[in-house]
C-alpha cells in the first residue's frame, strides 16, 4: 500500500490530494471487504477467516503488481474528472458497505443472503475498471489526433531541441557533493530534499511534533473505542456498532479533505497546514464530549473523531511530498508515519492506559477489594477517561498552535503555483514519448 500510495502521489503530482485520500479510502474499507467475503464464503470458521487473510491479499498484488510503477508523462488535461469518477464509485461502495454492516446488526443474515451482498459489494468494488477503460479509450484517440496532424514534424522537431537542452543542463548542474556537507543547506520548498536535508528541516520538526500531538489523542479514541464505550456505560450492541462503522467515518474523513483541500488550494492559494489545524481543533469537541459523558455524545464523538483521524493522514503525506518534493518521497512518507506509533504510546499508554487502571484500582479499593496478579482492570464511570481527555484536549490545540506556525512559515510558498514544475517535467516527459513514438513510425532512409 505504500509503495503504491508513492507512486500514485508521483504520477499524479497535480491532484495528490485526491489521490491519496482515495487509496487511503479503499484501505480504511479493506477490513469490511475482506469481512464480508469471509462471511459469504466460510461463515463463521475462524480458521478460514486466518486464511483468508493470508491469501487474498497476496494474490491481488502479484495480479495488479505490473501495472503499479511510475509512468512518465500519464497526467492527461482531464485528470481530475476521471478521479472524481473513482470518488463517487468509492462513495457508492461505503454507502452500500455501511447500510450492510447496520443491518447486519439489526437481523440474523443467512449465508444465501451474503452471497448477494458480496455479489453486489464486488460490482462495486471493479466498477472503477469502466473509468480506467474510459479514459484509455479518449487517451488513445489524442495521440492518434497528435500523430496524424499535418504540424506534428515541425513539434517534433522543437520538442526534441527543448528536451535535449533540458537534459544537457541537468547533466551539467549535477555534482556529487556529500549529503553530509548540504545537510543544513536545504533548497527552497518545493524542491527535491534529501533524506538529511528534509529531517534537520524546521518545517519537518514543527509538522511532526504537531502531528504527534493531534493525532495521538484521535488514536486513543479509535484504539480504546469499546473500552470507552463500556466504561461510559453503552450497551454491547451499541459498542459494536461504533466500532463497526469506525472505518467508515475515518474513510469519509480521507475522502472529504483530500477534494476539499485540493479545491483550496487551487482556487484560493490556501496553506494546506491550515486545513491540518482545524482538523487538530475538531476533534476537540469529540475530546469533551467524553469526557463530560454527555448523553449518547459517543454516537457524535465517533463521527468526529473518526472522520478527523481519517483526514489527517492524506494531510500528512501532501505537505510533506508539497514541502520537500518527490525524489526521496518513500522515505519521507514513513517519516511522517513515525508520529502515529509515538503518539499512541503518549497518549494512548502513558496518559489514558495509566489514569485508567489508576481509577479502575482506586474503585476495587473503593469496594474493599484487591487486584489479582495478572487479572484485568475494569473501570465504570465517566472518571475513568475524564482527566485523560483534558490532557489530551490541550495537546491537541497545543498542536494545532504548532500547526499554525507552519501555516505562517509556508503561505508565500503557497500563494504561488506550487505545481508549476511537475506540470513541466510531465510535458517533457509526454513529448519524450511523442518523439520516441514518431521516431519508430517513420520511414528508414537509404544512406547507401
């Protein structure tokens, strides 16, 4: 998934938003997918269920595996309308994945009913097939129009001087100098960051601390989410449901900001590091409403904080790809990454985990009991999360703060036409293939 997500951000530089919340979408509904197949196929035979999950997902990379490279030159005039195409059968499929799962929980579903969910839900799931067709059809008929148009010499004589000078100036700018001697001489945003270059960045430094600090407490929610529920005093019906339809908001959450913030910033020069700030301060209303165990404010919270968790990481990974470039973007998209684990254990383990068990054994105290050696902590009441929540809230918006210097150190950045040089390299790298192509259709000439 990573390495598709990286070449899906690199052959699609202008609409890398979209990109990437579509892909992480699809990942977020993978769990239901699987899920449903299993039920369909296997019932309820946990063995298979293990099995399942072994070879599915192997066999469906080594079938895609020779279409998921970086191709030179594939961004076409009507790029974004095609992914919109991809955007709204991926929102057909969640509708029809989330009406299943709720009433999946409401009746008892018989095996020959699965067969024509899963039927329906697979329809869905290659529906997106018909847009690839689609559009190679009306690239096909481009380059058919280009190769037969009565100027296509003269272009091609031009696009090969252009092309020849371009690659004779990069050759001549390279230099091997050491990572080590430019490592505090970064290049201006935008521009292609080493590995060192991107890490001792003020920029990188500021994104990860504030993503640290606003995704941990996102994370708390989604990891503790039927442990929350069960303290707060929800009924195991309505446990399940939340964290049934969990991946659903956290996929709505990557889809919605990754068409929101790409219209942002192409319409209204908007610093995309704004959009992260707010989604640092929403959750914040989730925070407190567990806190404060307002009545059924899980049902609210799990939207938001879903939704929030969702959209952060498609966020992430476009700043880091805006600001430091794309050479040596698979590193860099698991240096971001790295903030999910700290913040999990911050928050997750050293706030929530110990102020939990601290008032889970303060009420056996309370009822003249003892812990057991190895024996689970439960706590009942909303003080079990209460005080984890404030602290958490306060991070958050401390991240956010942090956020917003980010937002101030790159809005010149921003203001400008940050998608001007792949726009170029992807003009070049067409016409690279328009010449090679012309090339192999003309006549060959008789020297002798």
């Amino acid at each position: 998934m990573e390495q598709a997500t990286c070449l899906g951000v690199k052959n699609f530089p202008d609409t890398r938003g979209i990109v990437l919340g579509i892909l992480g979408g699809y990942l977020n509904l993978s769990a239901t997918i699987i899920t449903q197949i299993y039920y369909a196929f296997y019932g309820n035979d946990t063995k298979s269920l293990i099995l399942i999950m072994a070879w599915l997902p192997t066999a469906v990379t080594f079938i895609f595996l020779p279409v998921i490279r970086h191709h030179r030159g594939v961004e076409q005039p009507n790029d974004s309308k095609a992914f919109y195409n991809f955007l709204y059968t991926s929102l057909l499929l969640a509708g029809f994945l989330m009406v299943v799962i709720i009433v999946q929980k409401s009746i008892i579903i018989t095996k020959s009913e699965y067969y024509v969910t899963t039927s329906l839900m697979l329809l869905l799931l290659i529906l997106p097939l018909t847009v690839v067709i689609v559009e190679e059809q009306k690239m096909w008929k481009r380059k058919q129009e280009h190769i037969n148009s009565d100027d296509n010499q003269h272009e091609t004589l031009n696009i090969t001087t252009t092309v020849t000078n371009i690659e004779k100036s990069a050759l001549a700018a390279v230099k091997q100098v050491s990572c080590w001697k430019t490592m505090f001489r970064p290049p201006s945003r935008g521009e292609d960051y080493t590995i060192l270059q991107a890490l001792s960045s003020l920029d990188m430094v500021i994104l990860l601390l504030a993503t640290i600090c606003g995704l941990g407490g996102t994370l708390t929610v989604v990891n503790n989410l039927s442990q929350i529920g069960t303290s707060l005093g929800y009924s195991g019906d309505c446990i399940t449901t939340f964290v049934s339809l969990m991946a659903i908001w956290i996929y709505m959450g990557k889809i919605v900001q990754g068409v929101v913030s790409e219209i942002i910033i192409t319409k209204f020069k908007v610093p995309r590091p704004l959009i992260l700030t707010l989604i640092f301060v929403l959750p914040c209303v989730g925070y407190l409403l567990i806190a404060f165990n307002v009545p059924n404010g899980l049902y609210a919270a799990s939207i938001i904080i879903g939704f929030c968790f969702g959209a952060t990481w498609p966020l992430l990974h476009s700043i880091i790809s805006e600001l430091f470039g794309l050479k040596f973007y698979s590193t860099l998209y698991n240096v971001g990454s790295v903030a999910s684990p700290i913040g999990s254990y911050l928050f997750g383990v050293r706030v929530a985990g110990n102020l939990y068990d601290k008032e889970a054994t303060r009420q056996m105290e309370a009822l003249g009991l003892k812990k057991k050696p190895r024996e689970e902590l439960h706590c009942n009441g909303s003080e079990c999360y209460r005080n984890s929540f404030y602290i958490i809230t306060a991070f958050s918006l401390f991240g956010a703060h942090l956020s917003l210097i980010l937002v101030l150190r790159t809005r010149v950045f921003y203001k400008g036409n940050i998608y001007k040089k792949f726009r170029e390299e992807a003009r070049i790298a067409e016409a690279e293939i328009g010449v090679n192509q012309n090339k192999i259709g003309q006549p060959a000439t008789n020297k002798g």
